[in-house]
C-alpha cells in the first residue's frame, strides 16, 4: 500500500469526453492492494471504458462482496453509488438496487471465491434472472485476501506458492455462465487492456447480465511457477477466440478489417460489437457452439479468451416480472402507495 | 498477448504454444520489432539532461539538491555546493540570468517553474561563515604563473579554480576595484556592495596577485613576462552608440553601462525629471530603474518593436513597471532634439513591424512624435573592443574583428592564450562567464602538463537508490501543489529614495519551506529494470501524468505517437528499455511531465522500477578522472 496521495498534477494535454471529464475524474481513492496486483489493471481499464463511454459518475452503483477484488470499487468513481455486501450476497443486492431504479448503471465486483464458492448460489440466480448490469469476476486462482487458499477456479496441477498441489477440479465461470443462460459472456486478462477495455465498454452498453471472468493474477500469492493463473501463464496460454471491436452509438464507424469475417451485433442501445473471428467457425451467437468451442479450447489446456457469447434481445429481470418503467423513486406518491381502499381491494382476490 | 510476435519464455512448460498457430515468427533478442536501441542511462548525460534546470544552467550547478539541503535547513552546505559549480552564489542568487527556470519542469507541470534563483539567495544570506570550508591553496607553488587580464567573474572563476592546485596567478584590472560589469554596472539595488566584495575576497584571499588601475595595453609585451599562459577576460567594454541628429550638440545623452559605471563609483548622482532611455535590453532596465532612484520622476523605456520580442526577461520588466517606469513599443529614434545647447525631446517614428518578401522583419514608419525630455541614456547593446592586442602576433581576428576562440577549449589561434566571458564571443551574462572560466581553467591546466586540450576530464555519475523500506524513500515524494511563492519588495517610496537600498527582501523561512516543496526532485530518477519487469501495468496504471507505457518497438516518432500520452515534446527525451522478459515489448518512458513521485517504484511488485538518485560528477581542472559508476 502507498502512503502519499496521487499527486493532482495533470498532463495539460489530456483528453476531455463529452461530458468534460478527464480519464483522472473517474478515479477513485489510491489502492491499498499488493503493488503489481492485477486487481487494479482492471480497476484502471474500468476507468478507462467509463471515460470512453462518457458515463455520468453519479449514474454509477458498484457492488462488491468480499476479497480484494470486491475492495476495488473504492479505487474507482469516487462520485459513483457504492454497497460493499458480505461475501457472496453482493448479487442479491444488486437485484434489489436494480428492482428500485432502473435507470442507475450497475457494475457488480467479485473474486472466483466471492463468485464461485460461498456465492456461486447468487451468481446463478443472477443470471437466471438477467439482472442488468456488468458483472466483473476478478479471476485469480486464490483466496487472495486470507492468504492465498485455492479457490474453485483453481487448475487441477495447479501449484500453491507453498507447494501444494490442487485435485479438486475447477468451476469455469464462462461454462457455467453460458450453460444458465447468461446473455453476455466474456473472458479477458488484467494485462491486456487492448481486449479488456472494448469488452467492459459492450458490457456496459449490454441490456441485460453482461458477465466478464477476468483472469487477474495474485501477484503475492498466486504469481510463481506452478501457477496457471500466473501473469507469465496467461500470456503463454491466452488464446483469443474472437476479437471484439466497440463502436459506441454517436460514433462514426471507422475501423476497417483487413481479414476473416466480421459479424456485427447492434446493441440495444445502438451501438455496434465488430466481432472478427479469430477461430474458424466461430459464432458468438450460437451457444451450444460456443460451449462446444470453448470445451475443446480448455480440453487443449489453453485459456480461451474474448466476448464469447452474445444475445442482445434478451429481456432482462424488469421484462420478466412486469415491473413498471421508471426508478421508484420517481413514481407518484398515490401510485407507489394506493392507499388502503386499493389494498382492500387486491385482496379481495383471496378471499 | 494477442497481436503479440513474441516468443514464448522457455519455462512455459507443458501445453501447446498458441504463438505458433497463429503463425507468428519467433525470433530472439530483440524480437521481431525494429526500433530504438535500449537507452543508456550509465552515459551521465542521460540522467543530467532529466535534471532539467542543472541541463539548462551552464555550470550544471545541482539545483534539486541545493533545494534539498535548504529544505534540511543546511544553508551553509547548500552554498558550498552552489559554490562547487557557479563560484558566486550569493550574487547569482540575485541576478543570474536564471536559465535554468524556464527550463524548469514545473512550469510545464503548473505554469511556474520552482524559484530557483531567490532559493540560491536564501541559501547565501542564511549560511554561516564558510571560510574554512573554502579549498586549501598550497603553500609551495607549482611553478607555473598565469596571467589573467579583467577582473570580471570569467577571471575570477580561472583562479578560482587554478589557485588551488598550486599556480600562481597574477590578475591585472584597468580600474581600481574588482568585480568587473558586477561592480560597475549591475546596480546596487540589485547587488549590494557586500555581497559582491565577500565573494570576490574568497578568491582574491587565496593569494591571487591582484594588480589593480594596471590596464594592460600591450599583450605582446605581456607575454615578454614570461606566463605559461594567459586568460583575456577583459568584457565587452564599449556600449553602442547612437549616431543620429543633434547627437553631439548636448552632453545630456549618455552611454548606457558608461552612465552606470559613473553612477556606481558616484561620479554621478542626480539625473533630470524626464528620462527616455533608448533600448529594451537587460542594461535599459537596470538604467530606467537607476534613473528612478535619481530624481527621474518620468522614465520612459523606448523599444523600437513589440513586447514580445523584447530581450529583457519577463521579471525585469515587470519590475521596472513595478517602479512606475513606462515601457513604450514600436518608436523607432530618429532625432535628438536641441536647441540652444538644451536637450529639449526626441523625435520617433511609430512602426508596424511587417515581413518583406524574403521573409525579414522590416519597420513601417506610421508617424513622427516628439518626446519631451530631459536626459537620453542609449541601452542598444555593447561591443568587444581589442585594441591592445597586436594583430601581428598569431592571434586570428574574424570579419567582425573579433578573435576566433575554440568553444571547447576557450583557446585562441595562439597557444596559451584563452579567452573567456564577454570576451570570448560578445556579451553574455555572468553564469557563462563563470562555466567559460572552468572550462579555460582545464585547458590551462593541461596547457601547462603538455596534455592535449581536447583530453579533457569526463564527466561521471553516482547512482544510488533512494528506498529507505517498502514505501519510504529518503527524499519527500509527495507532490506538493503550491504556487511559486512571489518575491516581496522593499516599499516603493522606501525603494526609491535611495540606490543604494537593495529592492528585493528575499525570501523569509516560511516562503522558503514553501517554495522548496515545489521543487520535482528531478534527479531522483526512475531506474529501470528490464529483466525484473513481469507487465503487470501497475506503474503504467498509477502514473498520474501517463509517463510510462508499455508496447511494442519501433522507430522514434513512431514510438513516440504511440504512448499512453503521446510524447510530443521533441526536446524531451524517451528511454527505451530492453526487450521485456515475457512479452519481448519494451517499457518507454516519456521524461516530458515526470514529477518523480515515485508511484511507479512504489506500486512495482518486482522492483523493475526503483528511485535513484544520479549525481552528476562534474569535471574540473585538477579531478583526474571520476571514479567509475557507483550504482546501489
Ligand atoms: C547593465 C548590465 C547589467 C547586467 N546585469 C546582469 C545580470 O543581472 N545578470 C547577469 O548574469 N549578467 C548581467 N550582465 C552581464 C554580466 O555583467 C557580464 O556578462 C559579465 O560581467 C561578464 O563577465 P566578464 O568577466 O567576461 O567581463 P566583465 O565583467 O566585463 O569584466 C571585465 C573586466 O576587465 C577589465 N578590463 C577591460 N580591459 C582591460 C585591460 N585591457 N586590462 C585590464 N583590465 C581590463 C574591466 O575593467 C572589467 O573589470 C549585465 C551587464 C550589464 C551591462
Ligand atoms: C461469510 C464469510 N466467510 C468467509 C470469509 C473469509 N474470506 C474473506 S475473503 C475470502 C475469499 C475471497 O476470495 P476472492 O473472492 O477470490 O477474492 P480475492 O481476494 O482473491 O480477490 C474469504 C473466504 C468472509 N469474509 N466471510
Ligand atoms: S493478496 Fe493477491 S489478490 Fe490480494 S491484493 Fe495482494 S496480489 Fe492482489
Ligand atoms: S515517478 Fe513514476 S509514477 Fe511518478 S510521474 Fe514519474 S514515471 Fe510517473
Ligand atoms: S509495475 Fe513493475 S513489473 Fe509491473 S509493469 Fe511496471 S515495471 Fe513491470
Ligand atoms: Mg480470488
């Protein structure tokens, strides 16, 4: 952990987006995590797609539960909403958040223990439910914040920085995510923001449960030879399935594509995702495909990578329990509470 | 990564290599990418070039770490370190033409650069006495006398640093006080008699054979003496004339530095109610102010062009302006207006500057005015003038009848005879005075050991670590957001009723506490680690002026378009580093906007980064060579 404060002095020569602000502006206290975690890339890619994106800071509820991961929405939009929950339960509040306004932009912040073990329960109902928000699994292999148990993502041969040796076999966030139904399901690698920034920024564009397992390596206790979940590990097996482009709405679509096909997905709100496909054959709108993909990819031992899976007409929980359309807080008074002639009257139905 | 060519490392192990499929070439060393070889940051310029303000001083005095020593509270040490390089702290702590603040990397942080000058004073006027700490001169000679003709700093600095290495110095001076243009034409307002004369006794006390009112008007028969060498610092001593109607027919229009002089040895003291002076020049400001001082209750500056192509630096016309004095663009003299012997105006005419078709600045005349007055001071400028130097004895003199000097080894056409300060290449200030001095003083000294002038001592580097444990270091990194703190003055009034009162009161030690905490410890340099470097991104993510970026390789301007912020400052260096352990890309630095807040070293899982202090070993007569690099 550092002690100073980061200093305030800016480059003169920053970028501003349309809303006036600089990258700087959607940064959040300094880090108290281990220096090199990838934690904070993450943290720092999420500023970044916030910036690009042009979100309101006060637009934005983080949620977390519990580890150092769940600790890293102190470190970003200071402005924003925040509800650090215990471990595990984060997705249960963000159901109720969302259930009360709508209109907020959802960011949930987990770890592959807070996700996968005590919470997995949570994660699938969210999903089941298609909750609308990005939801962030920050991957590293560990319990990082009691120092450094395996967690159920674990690789099995996977080595302890002690040097024992995993046999429990691993939860894949992607599969499970895609077998429940999720509606946008990605993986990417803290260090490799070229791929992490455009998907967050589709995640956030995403109508519905945008899902992103990123590997996130636990430079103290889960970094060393043995690791799968090692920064060294993850670069050398890292295999890109598709490459995603993002072109927000307003922006004029620019990028051009040399080679393979490019699959184009128009989001709910207008904007576009390019996928250009790496992998012959590879459809990122055909789930029994990409399960069957993704299988194959793991089975060679190789970390598959990119947004794997895409579904934009989904509805997501307002859909399907009828909700009305605005944040609560915006109902009338005489709407939100019909007073006791109404309630009378809806129970007549059970008499 | 993807998009990546490189290799993998070879530990990777037991899975397939997702490189090869994607048909990537694998080479070695440094990768597949073309681009700028690794920087060399054990060459000592490296680092003294990220030292901004020490790149930009001519002497290399090393200012961040005087800083910190006056930030400690060690004046005297502060001083003496001063002292090492530019010889008279005290005095350029007041008038130093100050390079080294436009220079500043804080004014491309916030707009101002750190104070760097008023901090030099504080250390001189807070220091305690430092006669034992000047250099021991030995008693037995070493047989060898130089002669050095001019008292001025550029003379001065030549014994400064001879006199201890046994030589025996014999100084001749025309006029019958040291100090050269310090004594007779930077006012005392400015420079207080005191401080001038202590410095000067530092060097003078050394044993230096001091021969003053002894002009020398024949160099030949000089060096029928017998000196092994001899340095001409005798200035630029002839201010320029201005030859126009009705010049001669009033003894009321003076010469610039020549009316200082008078007024400095106080053969003058009153001047008339309306003042125009002539030029807008560093000397107009110093004779607009003096003439405030002498009952000059009008006092005009007269610039032929616009404020923004005035040669007086921004603070001193403020101070002038300051002082009520008005500064008036675009009048070009024409006339000096006298009837009866009496010096009543002078006619100018308004210009508009515009350019002509091969592109140079020409002046239109709008129209004439006439300007009341009742002295006219002329401050356009000074020439060399050399006329007791015979053109016969091997000196080659240039088409403007100026000798031609080496620039590396202050030698002329004749061997042992070096020259320095204004009189070496015309008018320059006191700083390159000093440097011309200390590179003279070399050349002298190898001149009289047969060694070749072009031999001459390196420059060398001291690199040691800062880290002091896991997040202290043993300088103050925290940024501190304070604006430059403003010079306060002596009260108007007060000011001007005598020239004698010196007009700045200098720092007190609140203002200096702040001031020293603006200084970006530029010397305490980022030192990278290739090898280390695992690419996590964490400094690349914490720093907060997005020096740092990590990518592949590739030609400059290339490479310099493609970081986190693209490097546009040309003037700025990058570094490049080795190929990366993992990825074979390289971590670049842009040196540009650094604050050396040690973020990076700090958030660094591995210590790839490290905060290093690089002291500049610098080169002076008598230091063999510099130890070889010491690195912690
Ligand atoms: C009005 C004015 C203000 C200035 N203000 C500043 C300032 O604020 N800061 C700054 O850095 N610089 C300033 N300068 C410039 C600075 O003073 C000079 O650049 C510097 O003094 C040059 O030093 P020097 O040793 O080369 O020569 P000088 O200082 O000119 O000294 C030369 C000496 O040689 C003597 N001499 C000349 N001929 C002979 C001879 N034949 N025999 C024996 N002795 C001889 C002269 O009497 C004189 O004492 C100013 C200059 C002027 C004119
Ligand atoms: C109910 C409950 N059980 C157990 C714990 C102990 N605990 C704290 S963090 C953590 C695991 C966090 O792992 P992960 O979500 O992967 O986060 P990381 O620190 O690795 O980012 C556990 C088990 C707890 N805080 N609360
Ligand atoms: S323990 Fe691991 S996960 Fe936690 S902050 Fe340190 S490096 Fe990051
Ligand atoms: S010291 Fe490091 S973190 Fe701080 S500004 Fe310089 S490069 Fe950036
Ligand atoms: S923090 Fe250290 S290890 Fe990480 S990228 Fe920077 S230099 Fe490399
Ligand atoms: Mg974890």
């Amino acid at each position: 952990m550092t002690y100073i404060t980061k200093p305030v002095a800016r480059h003169p020569k920053m970028r501003h987006n349309a809303l006036g602000l600089e990258p700087r502006d959607y940064e959040g206290s300094m880090s108290t995590l281990c220096a090199g975690c990838g934690h904070d890339s993450v943290t720092a890619a999420l500023v970044q797609a916030f910036f690009e994106m042009d979100v309101e800071p006060h637009r934005v509820v983080k949620l977390s539960g519990i580890g150092c991961s769940s600790k890293t929405p102190a470190y970003f939009v200071k402005e924003a909403h925040g509800f650090n929950a215990v471990h595990g339960r984060m997705p249960s509040i963000a159901a109720g958040a969302n259930a009360a306004n709508r209109d907020l932009l959802y960011v949930g912040i987990s770890g592959d223990g807070d996700s996968l073990s005590i919470g997995l329960g949570q994660l699938c109902h969210a999903i089941r439910r298609n909750i609308d928000m990005l939801y962030l699994l920050e991957n590293n292999g560990v319990y990082g914040l009691t120092k450094g148990q395996f967690s159920a993502s674990a690789d099995v041969g996977s080595v302890s920085k002690k040097g024992e040796v995993n046999r429990n076999g691993p939860i894949d966030p992607v599969s499970v995510a895609l077998a429940l139904g999720a509606t946008f399901v990605a993986r990417s690698f803290s260090g490799d923001k070229k791929q992490l920034v455009p998907i967050l920024k589709a995640g956030l564009a995403h109508s519905g449960f945008a899902f992103v397992d990123i590997i996130s390596p636990c430079v103290t206790f889960n970094d060393h030879e043995g690791s799968t979940k090692s920064y060294a590990h993850t670069r050398t097996h890292m295999y890109e399935v598709v490459e995603t482009d993002f072109v927000p709405l307003r922006r004029e679509i620019t990028a051009e594509y040399g080679h393979g096909d490019v699959h184009a997905v128009t989001m709910h709100d207008g904007s576009v995702v390019h996928f250009r496909k790496v992998a012959e054959d590879y459809d990122p709108t055909d789930r029994g495909a990409a399960l069957e993909h993704i299988a194959d990819v793991r089975k060679r031992g190789e970390v598959p990578t990119g947004l794997l899976y895409l579904e934009e007409t989904g509805e997501d929980m307002h859909g399907f329990e009828n909700t009305v359309e605005g944040p609560l807080v915006e109902l009338p008074y005489e709407d939100l509470c019909p007073g006791s002639g109404a309630l009378a009257e809806l129970q007549k139905e059970w008499w | 990564m993807r998009r990546s060519t490189a290799p993998a490392p070879p530990w990777r192990g037991f899975l397939s290599d997702p490189w090869d499929r994607k048909g990537a070439p694998i080479t070695g060393a440094r990768g597949t990418q073309q681009g700028m070889e690794p920087t060399n940051t054990r060459d000592p310029q490296y680092y003294h070039r990220v030292v901004d303000c020490q790149w930009a001083c001519p002497a290399h005095t090393d200012v961040p770490q005087y800083i910190r020593l006056i930030a400690q509270g060690r004046y005297t040490d502060a001083y003496m370190l001063n002292r090492e390089s530019n010889v008279f702290p005290g005095i350029l702590g007041r008038t130093c033409d100050r390079p080294c603040e436009p220079a500043c990397r804080r004014e491309r942080v916030d707009g101002k650069p750190v104070a760097i000058c008023r901090l030099k004073r504080v250390a001189a006027d807070l220091r305690e006495s430092v006669r034992h700490r000047l250099p021991e001169i030995p008693e037995v000679k070493n047989g060898r006398k130089i002669a050095l003709i001019g008292g001025g700093p550029a003379s001065l600095t030549v014994a400064n640093d001879l006199m201890p290495l046994g030589y025996e110095c014999v100084l001749y001076e025309k006029l019958d006080k040291l100090g050269g243009l310090m004594l007779t034409n930077i006012p005392a307002f400015r420079l207080p008699a005191r401080v001038l004369q202590e410095e000067i006794a530092f060097i003078t006390d050394m044993g230096v054979d001091v021969r003053l009112n002894t002009p020398v008007n024949s160099l030949k028969a000089l060096l029928e003496e017998g000196y092994d060498a001899v340095f001409v610092g005798v200035g630029a001593p002839r201010g320029k004339n201005l030859e126009l109607p009705g010049r001669y027919d009033t003894d009321r229009i003076h010469i610039g530095i020549d009316w200082l002089e008078s007024i400095a040895f106080q053969h003058i003291d009153s001047v008339g109610e309306r003042v125009l002076v002539i030029g807008v020049g560093n000397t107009a400001m110093d004779c607009c102010r003096a003439a405030k001082r002498l009952g000059g209750t009008d006092v005009k500056v007269m610039a032929r062009r616009g404020r923004k192509d005035f040669k007086a630096s921004d603070w001193e016309l403020e101070d002038a302006e300051g002082e009520t004095v008005e500064i008036l663009e675009y009048h070009a003299p024409k006339e000096f207006v006298v009837e009866d012997g009496v010096l009543k105006g002078m006619k100018f005419d308004i210009v508009e500057w515009y350019e002509d078709d091969e592109g140079k600045q020409r002046a239109r005349p709008l129209e004439e005015v006439l300007i009341p007055c009742d002295d006219v001071v002329l401050a356009i400028g000074q020439d060399n003038a050399f006329p007791w130097i015979e053109r016969d004895m091997g000196i080659e003199f240039n088409q403007w009848d100026m000798p031609v000097v080496d620039r590396g080894t202050m030698q002329c056409s004749l061997p042992g005879v070096f020259f320095g300060g204004d009189a070496a290449w015309g008018p320059e200030n006191i700083i390159w005075a000093v440097e011309h001095g200390h590179q003279a003083a070399i050349s002298i000294h190898n001149h009289c050991q047969g060694i070749p002038l072009t031999e001459r001592p390196p420059f060398g580097m001291n690199l040691v670590t800062q880290k002091m444990g896991i997040h202290e270091w043993s300088y103050s990194n925290d940024y501190n957001p304070a604006s430059r703190t403003p010079m306060r003055y002596v009260d108007l009034e007060e000011r001007l009723r005598s020239i004698g009162t010196e007009a700045e009161l200098g720092f007190n030690v609140e203002e200096t506490a702040r001031e020293v905490q603006r200084c970006l410890n530029c010397d305490i340099q980022t030192d990278f680690a290739a090898n280390l470097c695992i690419e996590c991104d964490a400094c690349i993510d914490v720093c907060p002026l997005h020096c740092l970026t990590i990518t592949d390789n590739g030609e400059e301007d290339d490479l310099r378009q493609r970081l986190t912020a693209p490097a546009e400052n040309l003037a700025q260096l990058i570094f490049v580093s080795e190929d990366l352990p993992q990825t074979h890309r390289v971590m670049v630095k842009d040196e540009d906007l650094c604050v050396h807040c040690g973020l990076c070293a700090e958030r660094c899982p591995t210590a790839a980064w490290d905060m290093k202090k690089s002291d500049l070993l610098i080169p002076y007569a008598g230091h063999e060579t510099w130890p070889t690099l010491a690195t912690v």
